[in-house]
C-alpha cells in the first residue's frame, strides 16, 4: 500500500476526515468561500441577564476574529466578496455572521441584516448564536430563507461538562444546547456546533461523550476550537498571574483525534484549529501558526490510520 503523506492531503487526494471545503465542493461544484460579518452586539452572558462578563475566554469584540469590513452588511458583503474575486477567482459565497449572539438581535433587526445579504453569488447564510438564544420566531424567519439559501445555525457550546460550562462562565448548561437542537431540528436549517477541545476542566471521557451526543442528535457540521488565550480578559489575567496554566498542543491533538474517531464520518468538520490576531493574545497555537496545528493533527492522523468515525458505533 502507497504511503499517504501530507502533500496528498493539500491535493485533496485524501483526508483523515470529512473537510468543509469537500462538503460545499460536492453541494455546489465548487469553492465556496465564507464572508465574515462584523456586527456590534451583546449577549445575555455580557449584559447582565443572564450574567456580566461573557465567558472568560471571549474578548470585547465577541468570540471571532476573522473579519475585514466595517459599515453595514451590504457594505462588508459587497467589499469582501470584491477582495475574494480578485483574490481566490471566487464565485460562490456565505453570509457569515460570525461574532456575539445575533439571534439576540431584535427580531426586526434581525430581519433587516439578513435580507441585505440578496447578493449575486450569495448561496449560503450563516447565523451565530447561543443555546439559550433560540426562539421560533427567529426560526421561522431563516425559514423563510432556506428555499434559496443553505441556512445554517452555529451554535457556540465549547464543552458538554456542565461543570466546565460554568468554571468558563457560558451560562447555560448541556440541556440549553439539547433542547436547542431540538428545536432547530423542526426547520430545515444545517446545525453547526463550535468545541473547544483542549479545556482543562474536561477530561478525554468528555470528549468522547460530546460525539456520541452530536452522532445521536444528528449535528451537521462541528468546528473544533483550540483554547487561546485573549489579553484583558478573565482567562488573560488568570494566565498572567499564573493560576491558569493551558494544555500542551500534544493534548490538543490527542483529543482532537479521539474526538474525530468517535464521531460519525458524514459530520462535516468545519475546522480543527482556533485562531486569534497576535497583538491580541497571550498565548495562541503554542507560537505556532494555526496551520501548523491543523498539519500536526493531519500527520498523526494519516501515519496512523486514524480516521473521522472509527469508533463511532463502539
């Protein structure tokens, strides 16, 4: 048998699991690339509801960091998507709103952004949110979308450890994120579920239980998170003071990996790495940049033969 190496992954001759850019190439023929979405907002783990603060990892521009326009969504599709034509030749495209808790919106202004995003090239609409934030009526407006757009909803969970949830300050618990996904499950809507594996409080049982959950309730899609750590946040200033102390990238790989065995071939993965502009962390991807993780992962995976769904029904 002919040894697979990493040069046959960037070829897209194979891959220990089931990638987001396979996914939309088969869906719709080709590349289809993500527009991130900028948008001020809050959530309620940030203005008092349900706590002050938001999780202790997340800094004050919410849990994301890729995007590159300001101004409204319109504005930020139509720059963006000019940049990624000249750039990649780019033809096809998702609305990605990617930071805070958008379905905390008020429903009009909810409404509002998303029909500015009736773009040529548009196929795709991507919503992020909380367990806790999911309502019919924001439902029933994708809804009313998903005839002309793959609808997706992601929903930041980071850990099924109730006990986890609350050292890291989610405020809500495992059951929120379920009945969730049992809610969303009623529409025809993809549901995509953000992990950050490599939390200290979890434990590689947790791990392991997270994708027999996502196998049983059919999640569509998982991106997988690294912790890193923000400055001026909660976690930022316990890493400095020395009462925080991250795991170490092997950690990382090894759940990840193990993640990837016990979850079902057909999940698509929307990434395995985090990543975090580096004037704004203390310490992300162990000063490596995140496609040396991702490679890493990869390089175990295929020296191995360890692959995405494995153990999935042991």
């Amino acid at each position: 048998m002919k040894k697979t190496s990493l040069r046959d992954f960037y070829e897209g001759k194979i891959s220990p699991y089931r990638s987001y850019s396979s996914y939309v190439k088969e869906k719709f023929g080709e590349k289809v690339y993500k527009i991130p979405i900028h948008l001020k907002g809050s959530c309620p783990n940030r203005d008092g509801t349900k706590g002050h603060g938001g999780c202790i990892f997340c800094g004050e521009e919410g849990g994301s960091f890729e995007w590159e326009s300001i101004g409204s969504v319109r504005s930020q599709i139509l720059t963006t998507k000019e940049r990624m034509k000249k750039r990649y030749n780019a033809n096809q495209f998702v609305a990605y709103f990617q930071n805070f808790t958008n379905t905390y919106l008020p429903l009009s202004e909810f409404e509002k952004n998303l029909e500015q995003c009736r773009e040529e090239g548009i196929v795709g609409i991507s919503v992020s949110t909380r367990p806790d934030c999911i309502e019919d009526s924001y439902l029933k407006v994708l809804e009313s979308y998903s005839s002309n757009y793959e609808i997706t909803i992601e929903l930041g969970l980071q850990s099924v450890n109730d006990f986890t949830l609350e050292k890291i300050n989610r405020g809500h618990n495992l059951q929120s994120f379920l009945d969730a996904v049992e809610k969303i499950s009623q529409y025809p809507i993809r549901i995509c579920v953000h992990m950050i594996l490599d939390l200290p409080w979890d434990r590689e049982e947790d791990i392991i239980q997270a994708a027999r959950i996502f196998n049983k309730y059919k999640i569509d899609e998982v991106k997988i998170h690294n912790l890193y750590i923000i400055k001026n946040t909660k976690l930022g200033n316990m890493f400095e003071s020395g009462s925080f102390l991250p795991l170490d990238m092997e950690t990382f790989i090894e759940r990840t990996i193990l993640f990837l065995e016990h979850l079902n071939e057909d999940v698509v993965i929307g990434r395995l790495t985090g990543r975090a502009p580096q004037s704004e962390v203390e310490n992300s991807n162990w000063d490596h940049s995140w496609f040396y993780v991702r490679d890493r992962i990869v390089e175990t995976m295929l020296s191995s033969g360890r692959v995405q769904g494995s153990k999935a029904n042991l």
